[in-house]
C-alpha cells in the first residue's frame, strides 16, 4: 500500500505542476514551461489545447482531487476501490495518450509523467486486489 500512497503523491505533484503551467497561460498567452522543449514537446501545447479538459473540468484539477483521494484509500486499505477506480481511470488514459500522440502529435513530459502514473496504479492496485 505504500508504493500506491508515493505513486499518487507523484500524480499529485504532476496534477499541481499542471495546474500551475494552466494559471501561467492564463496570465500570459506566451508562457513558456520548464518542460517545454520544442514545438513538439511542449507542456504549454498540452494546456492551451482543447482536450486540456474534458467534461468541462480541467484534467489537472481533477488529478488534485483524484490523487489524494487514492493515497487516502490507500491509507485505509481499500485496495478494491483503488482498483476499479484505476481501471476507469485508465479508459481517459488512453483516450488522452491518443490526442496527445496522434492529434496533437504533441510529447507532454508531465502528461505522460501522469500516464504512467495511471498505468502503475492499475498495475500495482491490480497485484494487490487479486494477490
């Protein structure tokens, strides 16, 4: 159960790392981030597009809530919430590796940091849940 609190912690800190670059373009349309490299690696990219929420929410604001949530679980020992949680959560995954990659064609560093996060705790959640 720890490995599941440090792997959300580390969503954690994507998702606010994420928010922040958000509020940054909000302020300055030309706003460069730390992990904006090139035209094609670009965090920014990632955050002024439109995919950058979904249902209305932006992704990173739901990342604040849904990580701590998972380290609380964790906490509690709620392995077969974490699980089913972790599985629903990675339909989006994929829905969002797939605009990123090959919509966007644009390489996010903390989006996918967020990805594998995700794929990880589906992983992790699922060892536990059937071990």
């Amino acid at each position: 159960m720890q490995l599941i609190i440090i792997i959300a912690v580390l969503g954690f800190l994507f998702s606010l790392y994420s928010f922040y670059v958000e509020k940054q373009i909000e302020k300055n349309k030309n706003y460069k981030a730390v992990c904006d490299v090139s035209a094609a690696i670009s965090c920014s990219a990632a955050a002024k597009s439109d995919y950058s929420k979904v249902g209305g929410i932006a992704n990173s604001i739901k990342g604040l809530v849904y990580y701590p949530l998972f380290a609380l679980l964790a906490l509690f020992g709620h392995i077969t919430i974490i699980f089913y949680l972790s599985l629903a959560s990675i339909v989006m995954t994929f829905y969002l590796i797939y605009v990123s990659y090959f919509k966007l064609k644009n390489y996010c560093i903390i989006c996918s940091g967020i990805y594998i996060v995700n794929i990880l705790l589906l992983y992790f959640s699922y060892t536990l849940y059937v071990g």
